[in-house]
C-alpha cells in the first residue's frame, strides 16, 4: 500500500498500528525512492521570491 502512494496514517490504521511511527518503523525499508520530487510547491515560491529580490536589488542599482 505505502509503495503504491497510500497515505501512511491510513495504513497504520487499517494495520491496528497505535500510531504511524509503528508502522513507518516495520516498513519503511521496504519503500523504495522512485526519483519522485518531492515538496515541489517550494520551487514556485522560492522562483517567486527570488525574482522578486532580483527586481529589488536591480531597482536600488539603478538609483544609485
């Protein structure tokens, strides 16, 4: 399940682990990383933030 993207916390459950730690301890060997990206919504904001601080530090060397 947890190999095929299920949400672990469902799984603990569906397995009577008493919390998700239990079961992420048993079978997190068994997941394999797939190359999968992860926290993709970061790259967007980070692009955003840093053409926003680029445009900033262009616009004070352009009035100095």
């Amino acid at each position: 399940m947890l190999l095929n993207g299920e949400d672990v916390l469902w799984v603990s459950k569906m397995l009577g682990h008493a919390n998700a730690s239990t079961t992420m301890r048993y079978y997190i060997k068994f997941i394999e990383e797939k190359g999968t990206k992860r926290a993709t919504f970061l790259d967007k904001s980070f692009k955003k933030d840093c053409t926003l601080i680029a445009q900033s530090g262009n616009e004070k060397q352009r009035h100095a």
